[in-house]
C-alpha cells in the first residue's frame, strides 16, 4: 500500500512537471493528509510489533515520501504566500494603486526564490521551476501595470486591452470600481508586446491632442490689426495693417498639422486636424485675397482720386472705379 502510494504521488502529485499549480495545492492538501493517515497507521502497527517482541517493521518508502512531500510543502507555501498576497492587494482600487508597495511586495518573493534555488533538493524539483516561472511573470506585468497608470490612457485604450487581453467586451474599467484584482486577472505579461504598443500609441496620441489643442490657444490669441487711411486731410477710414506675423504663425501651424497627418497615430484626430488644415488653408487665402485687393484699391484710389487728369483721360475707368469703391 505504501509503494502504491508512492507510485501515485510520483505519476499524480502535486510536484509533476504540467502541475496546475492550484490544482496542485488541492493534491497537496490530499496527500498529506493521506500520509499522515499512513503514517498513523505505522506508529500504531510499530507499537503492536514492540509489544509482543516482533522484529519492527521499516517503511523505507514512507521515509523517502515524507521528505518528497516536505519539498513540495515548502514550495508550494511560498506559492500560496504570493496567492494570497496578490488577494490582498487586488482588493485596493487601480485609481489608488501604490506603485512602490507593489514593487517591494515582488522584490520580497523574487529574494524568496532566489534563496531556495540554492537548496538543491529545492531547485530540483519541477515544480519550483512553475513557481518561479509564475512569480516571476507577475513581476514582468509591474512596468506594464505602470505604463497603465498613465493620463495619456482614454477609454478607447482601455476597450483595446480589453480585447486584447480577450476579456468580456463589458468589462468594467470605471476607475471608481475598478480593482486591481480585475487588472490581475488579466495577466498582462502574457500580452507584454501589444500592451506596450498600446501604452507608447497612447503617449504619442496625448501629444497630437495636446498640439490640436494648442492651435486652438495660438490661434485665439491671434489679431487683426486696421488702422486709419488717411490720404491729404481726407480720411478714408480703415486698412489692415501686415499679416505677416499671422501668416508666419499660419505656416507654422501648416507644418504642425503635416506633421500630424503623417504619424500613424493621428487616426483619433484626424477628423480634428483635417477640419484644422482645410480651415488654415481658407484663412490663407482669404488674406492673400484680402491684402491683393487692399493693396490694388489704395494703387487704384491714388490714381482715380488723386488725379483729375487722369479721370478725364480714362472716363469709363474712372466711373467703374468710383462704383466699385462705393459699393
């Protein structure tokens, strides 16, 4: 019975090498318990054996499934030790998540592993190798878990992980009741790559909305400036003064906004930075239009109205000229 016990806890205990590790804490709980029933059973047949002057039995096989058992103990406690404090910590909300506790909380187990990889008996064991390996994916998921905290992240890069990370399409990411339990559950370092991406398109978004924003600021604070066109004592009333400020500043905000277009992450904007560059473009060339005609006009006024001789040797033009400008 106690060879068979054996052979079980080798072909189906806790410490085969595709152990789940959950499932491998429950067959742990079974095993012990069943060798301590074994081992009860031993004691009580070694007490009968001492009693009536009979050779005492050994259980070599008991002995060598007590030391297996005690490996797995001690692995398996610093797996549920993680469990548990992965628990505990999932119950505080992601809004209010402290970055510095969760990195000590990782350091602490990874020293833990760290020592018993240098007990032999330990390190040998194929599930340690399971256990390491899981802490240690917890651990690549922190810098993830950090890039999350980011402002630049908006709801759409939230439905993106969702998919991503193939959780439901409801999940529920309202900062309120969001936990890290749920965050956990999703096991990012899994999905190291595209979670990254996502995270570096989020701050390379951030910065075009930033800069859409800020044409809108340079722009309001823009002016016209008119001034008075006086020609002898006549006042003519007003002209705009240069645009060349304005027009540098239209250039520049041309460029910024070719800029944009040509990055693969304008995608959310582009309907803002297209309504942008179609209205700078217009603004342009109402200005040019506007100064053409200003410049043409005051040409045009010094000839047709400074000069008598000149409207009588072009009649026609003069009348057209006097009916354009009072229109």
């Amino acid at each position: 019975a106690v060879k068979e016990f054996q052979r079980r806890l080798a072909a189906e205990g806790p410490g085969i090498p595709d152990v789940v590790l959950d499932e491998g804490l429950v067959s742990l709980d079974r095993f012990i318990e069943e060798f301590d029933d074994k081992t009860a059973m031993k004691d009580e047949l070694t007490v009968a054996e001492k009693l009536f002057n009979l050779p005492v039995t050994s259980y070599p096989e008991l002995d060598e499934v007590s030391n297996e058992l005690d490996v797995q103990k001690k692995i398996y406690a610093v797996y549920s030790a993680h469990l548990e404090t992965i628990k505990q910590l999932g119950e505080s909300l992601f809004a209010e998540l402290d970055m510095k506790k969760l990195f000590a909380f990782t350091d602490d187990f990874k020293g833990r592993i760290k020592e018993m990889s240098t007990v032999k008996e330990l390190a040998g064991a194929p599930v340690f190798a399971k256990v390491a390996e899981t802490i240690e994916g917890f651990k690549d998921s922190l810098p993830l878990i950090e890039n999350l905290k980011s402002d630049a992240l908006r709801d759409r890069h939230w439905k993106s992980l969702i998919a991503v990370t193939g959780q439901d399409p409801d999940f529920n990411t309202n900062p309120a009741t969001f936990k890290l339990a749920d965050l956990f559950g999703m096991e990012l370092h899994k999905f190291r790559d595209d979670v990254l991406q996502l995270c570096v398109a989020a701050e390379k978004e951030l910065k075009i909305e930033a800069d859409v924003a800020e044409l809108s600021g340079v722009w309001r604070d823009q002016k016209f400036e008119l001034m008075r066109y006086v020609k002898g004592d006549v006042d003519k009333g007003n002209v705009l003064k240069t645009v060349d400020e304005i027009t540098l500043v239209i250039e520049d905000m041309a460029l910024t906004l070719q800029s944009m277009l040509g990055s693969r992450f304008v995608k959310p904007f582009l309907q803002d930075v297209q309504s942008w560059e179609k209205k700078l473009s217009l603004i342009a060339e109402v200005i040019e239009i506007w100064m053409e005609v200003q410049r043409k006009w005051m040409y045009l006024e010094s000839i047709f109205i400074g000069s008598e001789d000149i409207r009588e040797q072009l009649p026609e033009e003069a009348k057209r000229f006097d009916r354009i400008d009072r229109d």
